[in-house]
C-alpha cells in the first residue's frame, strides 16, 4: 500500500518526516530521517490520506488500529447523505432519493473500495463527485456558498491523488464558463484558439516553461505536463476494453448503460438545454479524460487488465447516478415541483 505506511511512520516519529525516491534515501546519509517507499513514484503522492489515515491513529493511539480506516466506511455514507440531499432539494420524489441513495452504495465497486480501505481512489471520486453536486446547485441558483464549497472540494482532490489536478481542473473551468457569463460563441473561439495552441504544440514540439520548474511540452514522443509528469502518446485499441467494463462487467452493475439511456431521454425532454447540464458537462469531460489517458497513452497498458481503469471510473460514478435518477424523477408523473 502506498499510503499507510507513511502514516505509520508519522505516527511513530512523532512528526512529519520527509520521504524520497528510493535512489536518494540510499544516496542519504544515516541519520537523515529521510524515508522512502517500496513503490518508487509513491514518495511523491499528496499526502491527504496519509494525514486521513494519521489522524485517526492519533486518536486511537495506535498504528494498528482498525479504526484508522473508518473513514472510508464513513465516506460511503457521506455520499449516500449527499446523494439524497441534492436531489431533494431539487424537489425530487423521496422514494426517487431513496433509489439513488440504495444505487450509489450498492455499486460493486464503491463497496470494495469501502471494505478493501486504504487506497486513495474513493476519496477522489468522493472529492469529484462532491465539487459537481456543488457546481451544479451553484449553476442552477446562483448561491455563493455553493461555487466556493465546489472549489474547496476542487483543492481537495489535489491533495489526495497526483489525478485530482486534472479532475479539479475541470470544476475550476466549468466553473469560470459560467461565471464569466461568456457566450456560446465566445467559448467557441476560445475552444478554437486552445486547439490552434495545442495543434502548434505538436506540430512545432514547443516546449514551455512555467512556475515551479514545471514544463508543457511534446518532443515527438512524449507529452510533458505540468505537475503531472510525462506521457508517451501512442493510439490504443481502448474502445472493446472500455465496453467491456462498462456494459458487460459486474462492478457498476446497470451504471453506464442507465446513463446512456438517461443523456437520451434528457435530450428528448429538453433539446439542446441538455448541452448546459452541469453535472452532464462534468460527467462527459471526465471521461473524454480517462478515454484519453487510458486510449492514448502508455497507461493503457494498466487498462488491459481493467484494474486501474475501473478504479479510475469511480471518479465520475456520483455524478452519474445522480445525473440517473434526476432524469428518471424529471418523468415521473407526480404532483409538486419538478426536478430539472
């Protein structure tokens, strides 16, 4: 595991010790107090689950504790409570809040992530999930305290997974596009001269520096990004891999399939309008942005085994369901407000 240990040693220090590549903590001098872990790149994770995992050990006063890992089984139910929070205060149904409470917490997936404690990918995905509840009350309105609690989950989600800079960057731009007020025709140039920077990017191999000693490049090969690393850019056979998961796997039971049916039924009763979804908006982008790690890129090779690509499509899964069981509300016939 990549994050309990440095808690563990946390703990028994007494203090938040450094910890380093493996070649540097052998390069070390002795008595350094420098540590390192058996995972070469895990040394440099965010350290908020770590500090999760440290805190309650704290409190139970040992490292062995079991309860250092409540959270996680806590965090399950905060998003249940979220879940059914959202949509009532849509005006949804409490038996539709209900069905989508039951739909997230039995996902075969989420619940391995519960009993399996440790890894960072449910906090991300709890992070994610959160900030596009928040952006969607705040877009729908307009309640100041909803747009800052967005971005404070945003900033959460960089402190738990090297990811959640990516994640976060997409509720700090769906964010600003509806801040900004901009016209659709005005983000259109915007689009278009992102893509004429990103196509010279490539074509000319430019590379950029930028604060921290970060760099934004490509060199024929590989794609420098800033605080994220490299990437070698190659095109992937993903789309039989990614079926598989989604439609004919057991781990998100009728998920993907129901939100496919749900986007075809919003566009029916809507029509273009769905194209402003906030919770859309951020469900598509963050699949276009696995679809591209995992399509384009050398972590294709993490996705044959469906491992890391399922633990990936955690990210999106609150969204989703919401997203879901609005639409299925939005058709019910009842009395009262509509969900919209």
């Amino acid at each position: 595991m990549n994050w309990a240990p440095k808690a563990a040693v946390w703990f028994h220090e007494q203090r938040l010790v450094p910890f380093v590549p493996p070649g540097e903590w052998l390069a070390a001098a002795p008595d350094s107090g420098v540590y390192t872990l058996g995972n070469r790149a895990a040394s440099a994770y965010p350290p908020g689950v770590p500090l999760i995992i440290l805190w309650h050990m704290l409190a139970a006063g040992s490292a062995e504790s079991s309860l250092a890992f409540l959270p996680w089984a806590l965090l399950l139910l905060a998003l249940g409570a979220a879940c059914w929070g959202f949509l009532r205060g849509l005006g949804a149904a409490p038996v539709t809040a209900a069905a989508a409470v039951f739909a997230l917490v039995s996902l075969p997936l989420l619940n391995v992530h519960v009993a399996l404690t440790g890894y960072a990918d449910l906090w991300l995905a709890g992070y994610f999930g959160l900030a596009t509840l928040a952006l969607a009350g705040w877009a729908r309105d307009r309640t100041p305290g909803l747009l800052v609690l967005a971005l404070l989950l945003a900033l959460g989600a960089t402190l738990v997974k090297k990811p959640g800079l990516a994640f976060a960057g997409v509720i700090v731009v769906l964010a600003a596009a509806r801040a900004l007020g901009w016209s659709m025709r005005t983000w259109g140039a915007l689009l278009l001269a992102c893509a004429l920077a990103v196509a010279s990017l490539f074509v000319f191999q430019l590379e950029l520096p930028l604060p921290g000693g970060a760099t934004l490049g490509f060199d024929g090969t590989f794609l420098r990004l800033p605080y994220l690393g490299s990437l070698r850019l190659a095109a992937h056979p993903l789309p039989p891999i990614l079926a598989e998961n989604l439609f004919f796997s057991a781990n998100w039971h009728l998920l993907w399939p129901a939100l496919l049916l749900a986007i075809a039924a919003s566009c029916i009763r809507r029509g273009r309008a769905v194209l402003a979804d906030a919770l859309l908006q951020a469900i598509a982008v963050a699949l276009a942005l696995l679809y591209f790690v995992f399509g384009f890129t050398q972590y294709f090779d993490q996705a044959v085994n469906l491992v890391t690509l399922s633990r990936t499509l955690l990210y999106p899964a609150l969204p989703a369901v919401v997203f879901c069981l609005r639409e299925l509300d939005a058709w019910l016939p009842r009395t009262g407000e509509r969900s919209d």
